[in-house]
C-alpha cells in the first residue's frame, strides 16, 4: 500500500495518505500577530484546503488534537470553532496547554480525518 | 467508507469510528475533587464505557496520549493504570505534562483503539 | 482483525500493529545525559529499530509528534532530524513543549507509521 504525501517539504509533508487516512501536520496561523479569534480561523482555513487537497472534508475529521499556548484563549477559540464545525459530524477533540514553536503562535491543531 | 460517530456534541463527539479503528476524545474526570487515583480511575471507567460502545475493548487500545496536569502524579496514575490494563495486551504510550482546561483536572488521556 | 503488539511489558508494549498501521509508544533517550543533538539522535535510533522491527521504516511514517522539554532546543533538533529523513518522505510534524517524566529528557517522539 502506498503512502500518498502532499506540500512535501525537507523537514515535513503538510498531507500524508495512506488507507483512507488522512494525517496533517500540526497547523498554524501564518499571520501570528492575530489574536486568538483570528489566529484560530486561519488555522481552520489551513484545515479546510488541506482536507480539501486530500479528498476529504471538515466532516470527515476523525481526532483533532489542540494546543494552546494560553488556556484563557480556550471560550474564544471554542467559539470560531464551534461556528466552524459540521453539526452532527462534530469530532472527537482534546484541548491542553502547550508552548508552541514561535511565542506568538496562540493555537496549534493537529488534524486527522478520512477521505471521502 | 463511512465515519460512525457516537455520544455527538455541538463542539465534539465522544468516539468516531473509521475502518475498525476508534478514535476517542480526551477523557477527564467528571469529579474534579478527587486525587490523581481517583481521576485516574474515572478516566479509564470512560475510556471503558465508550470502547464498549463502539465495539471495542482495553485489550485492543493501540495508543493512549496521557496528559497529567503535574508529573509528580506519575507514579500514582501508573498504579492505577498497571491494574487496569490487560496483561500481554498493553498498548503503546506516552506521557507527558501540560496544564488541563479545568484547573482542577489532574489527568486527560487520548485513547486510540481497534474495534473487535 | 487481529492487534500484533511488540516489545510487550507490564506497563506499555512499544508496538502496536493493526491494519498495516504501526503505533509506537513515545521514544525517549536511554542516556539522558547528552545534550539535545545526542538525545534526538537515540530517539530516532529507537524509532528506526522498532519500525525496522515492525516492518516499516523511516520513509514510511505518517505523523510525528515530538514534545521537547525546551523549546530553544528546536533548531538542534531540527538539525539531526533533518539530516535523517528521507528525502520526499517526510512526514507530517507537530512540535510543541511539554516538561517530560524524566527531568533530563530534553526530546520524546511519538510515531505513527505504515507497514511496508
């Protein structure tokens, strides 16, 4: 069985496939001068064209794993969130504190889903 | 292929099921009073409640991810966890510290397991 | 569908196989007394023994997720990782910080890979 990697890079792939699975690396927001709000929508629109790129879909998320670097961002996050999701396909998610690579990162959210 | 969700949620779902492998939310306790052996023991009575639901059981776990609010708490958490794991069948793991949500949460662990 | 599980102990096994995907418990320096460059390399040192012994490889992972105990230890990290993956193979990543159960561990891994 093949393993299909997508934005592959020296040091990461953004995509990897293998089975129907679909693994992200873990995304962020590219402009980290945005409060939690924004920098969790960037995220979730990082999300959005890589599950698209993969065949797969906000829908189809099987774990998401967050981490924030501040857990009173934790209600504002959960609110672009929450609008973000798809009702009745909601995903298994776990939320911790975590410093994160570069201080002005707020957010960081480990995807996987399956594809379509 | 389809994603079978249970215990689904406006935020998240408790459980999502994709090709036999079942992928729960982080689990914490739901008395946050007591000590890490007490929440420790709820965490896994969850963890055992929703893998009964989607058909599978603490013999089949394939990773658990445990978060512990204080690493002190090792030791303690392990005590209960060796109990409760089911011997020759214990499943890969890995434990590190990272502030909870709830302040009072000692313990989160994010289990992934294969359906019977 | 049976679960294959490797290096098994009372606490955790250090493989476990299931449908072609390969979960490795988190990996962790036997000498934590080198520096960061030493302590990734045996890190991924395990890593390869273990895939090797899972059927799989370093060209076959699917997500890595790596707490250091220091964030200021990412560039050296990165260096020895680098300089150990395979070229167009690379998988997804996240890396964030987490203090770890051994004071002296400065890097764990976690793997997720696929058979070969």
């Amino acid at each position: 069985m093949n393993i299909e990697r997508l934005h592959v890079g020296p040091t990461l792939s953004e995509v990897a496939i293998y089975q129907g699975t679909v693994w992200l690396a873990g995304q962020v927001a590219d402009d980290a001068s945005q409060d939690i709000g924004g920098q969790t929508a960037q995220v979730l629109a990082h999300v959005d064209r890589l599950l698209n790129d993969a065949g797969s879909d906000r829908g189809r998320i099987l774990m998401c794993q967050i981490f924030l670097a501040d857990l009173a961002d934790f209600p504002a996050m959960n609110q672009v969130w929450n609008a973000w999701v798809t009702p009745g396909q909601t995903p298994p998610r776990a939320t911790v504190q975590a410093a994160l690579a570069n201080p002005d990162w707020l957010i960081e959210m480990v995807v996987t889903a399956a594809r379509k």
